[in-house]
C-alpha cells in the first residue's frame, strides 16, 4: 500500500510540473506574476500594464533579472530573448546579477573578518581570478522561490538562498547565513530589496552589490548623457583593487558617455531627502535612471569597451573593503551582529520610451 501511495504522489508532482502555469493576477490585472518555463529555464515574469513594463527573473541562474522591457523595449545588457541562449552565454555583465558575500575585487585570495584571516580553498572551483571577484554567487543554481503574486499594488517575486547549506560556499566564506531578495514593480517603477540574515556566532561583514548594466536601445552610447552622484573617487591599484585611498571627483556630476573608459569606484554619495542616492543616462526623452538606497555607500561605474551598455553598480562597501578595514584603511565596513538582518533596496526608473 505505501509503495502505491509513493506511486502516486510521484504521478501528482509529475503532472504539476508538466502543467503550465497560471499568471497571479491583481483585481484589475494592472499587475500580473507569473511562473512558467522557456527553452528548459524556470523563470517568472512581472508585469505592469499600466506603466508598459515586463521583468523577467530566472531563479535557477543566479536568481537572474535578465530582462527589463519598458513599452517592449529592453532597457538592459541581455544577450538575447532567448533564455535558453541566456543560460549557455551567462556573464557578469548580463541582466543585473547578484554579486555575493563580497562584490568587486579582493586583494588577495584570502579576506580578513574578526582579526582573522581566511583563505580561499582554490581547488573547488567557485573562486574567479588571482584577485578573487564578485563573490559565489553570480549564476547560483540553489535559489528558492517562496512567492510570486500580484495584487491591485504591486507584482512581486521573492527568492531565498541558504548560504549555510552549501559546504562548497562555506568553507569560503565561513558565516551561516541567508539572503533573500525580492523583486517587485509597483507604480512604474522597479524595486529590488536585499535581506541578509547572519544565522552565525560572530559578526559578519556585509559587501554585498549588484552588477546592472543598462542601455537606451535604438541609440549609440556616444549620444548618451550620464549622471553621478558621488563627491569623491575610489583610487584603485593596476589590479583595479582598492587601496583605501580617496580623491575628490574628477568628472562633472552629468558628463558625456563619449571618449570615456571607466571601471572606477565612487563614494561620498550625495542623496535627496529620501536618503536614495541617484545614477542615470539619457538621451533625448530617454532615461534610464537606478536610484540607491542609503546602505549603498559606494558605487562602480563601469563602461565595457565596444558594449552598448554602461554599469551602475550598487555596493555595501568598496572593492576589498573588508581586507582595508583590517589595515585600518576603511572605517566604513558594514558589519551585521549575530542574528541581526541587512535591509536595503535600490530601484531602476525609465522613461520616455
């Protein structure tokens, strides 16, 4: 009896996972959320029909927004709108990954917390680079989603990582805890908000970040105007690793994309009255605005060469902030306490399309 009662909870889950999904719909369907699967790919897809926006988020790749369609123009760096594509072609510069524990460059492979060092185990291969970059977490697979749903306010899709359940990514970084990061659209805007959670017995840096790179499709980016609000410049090594030296700003606060090459790391953020420190580009009507909340003290501006795309990218600390805080070089890092909870958010804004 129980081996047919195995049998058929088998055939239950079977036919759930073969029948297609129905989109969560708000009362007046201004906001839908919805879980299906394109070419093999989990994703789910928030809507917001009133403003003409469309996200689309792939748990599976890193917990992934990879799409961000504003009246059917796709305001981010994607490969393609295949997600199958997407998946084989995956890259940091991509959509708007996840860059964590730690987001930019390490100085060395090996961090600092606590007064102790830990060193990287470089034989498990989740380690990128001589100078170790963008944390473990990019294009992880071991997100869950605990929610999607819409509702006459809002579409949103919330995913949960258990750090602590993964031996490969603890013997790196050795604090139990969790994230969760949810995605949500709500009156034509688009709010992604980071919690982590330190689960562990000692306190645990936080330099978490995001890596968004995003585009006025149909326009060269030698047309495009962009906006910093930052008053000083993160001086960095030939490595592009920090050295916990600052000088003050060397461009003008809006400046011309043309002719400039940055991979450059910003601080001394300047924020309206709602504490959000705000980045833009724009050309014509067009803008593209990315607005961080006040736990984002630092910031990368990055501009790849031949790429249509410039990245804004919100960070809890600059690069190698937990090995300058350790030389006394960085007062700033973010620290959580045992059981205590990081919350921030940072929110992308287009108009004119």
């Amino acid at each position: 009896m129980n081996g047919v009662l195995t049998k058929m909870k088998i055939a239950i889950l079977l036919l759930a996972l073969t029948v297609p999904s129905v989109p969560v719909r708000s009362a007046n369907q201004t906001y839908t959320a919805e879980r299906t699967i394109e070419n093999g790919v989990d994703i789910v897809r928030l809507t917001d029909s009133a403003s003409g926006i469309e996200v689309s988020i792939a748990p599976s790749l890193g917990n992934r927004l990879y799409e961000m369609k504003v009246h059917g123009r796709n305001i981010l760096n994607s490969v393609s709108d295949d997600v199958g594509d997407f998946r084989k072609r995956i890259e940091t510069g991509l959509g708007i990954p996840f860059l964590a524990p730690w987001a930019g460059r390490l100085g060395e492979q090996d961090f600092w917390a606590n007064g102790k060092e830990y060193t990287f185990n470089t034989t498990l291969g989740n380690i990128r680079g001589p100078n170790p970059v963008h944390g473990l977490l990019a294009t992880s697979p071991f997100w869950e989603v605990t929610e999607v749903n819409a509702d006459k306010h809002s579409a949103k899709l919330t995913s949960r990582l258990q750090f602590w359940m993964y031996p490969d990514l603890m013997a790196q970084w050795p604090f139990a805890h969790e994230y969760e990061i949810t995605y949500k659209l709500a009156a034509g805007m688009l709010e992604v908000r980071t919690a982590v959670t330190n689960l562990s017995a000692d306190p645990m840096p936080v330099v978490v970040g995001f890596h968004p790179c995003f585009r006025i499709p149909d326009v060269e980016r030698d047309e495009w105007t962009a906006t910093i609000a930052a008053r000083k410049v993160v001086v960095a090594d030939a490595r592009l690793v920090a050295t916990g030296e600052f000088k003050p700003l060397d461009l003008p606060n809006r400046f011309s994309v043309k002719g400039q090459s940055l991979d450059t790391g910003f601080t001394d953020l300047t924020r309206d009255a709602e504490g959000r420190a705000h980045f833009s580009i724009e050309s014509g009507k067009a803008r593209v605005e990315i607005l961080f909340g006040s736990q984002y003290t630092a910031a990368v501006i990055y501009t790849p060469p031949g790429r249509q795309t410039v990245c804004f990218e919100p960070m809890a600390g600059i690069t190698n902030a937990v090995n300058l805080h350790h030389e006394g070089k960085y007062p700033d890092l973010q620290i959580l306490v045992p059981g205590a909870k990081w919350i921030e958010s940072f929110w992308v804004h287009a108009s004119g399309f």
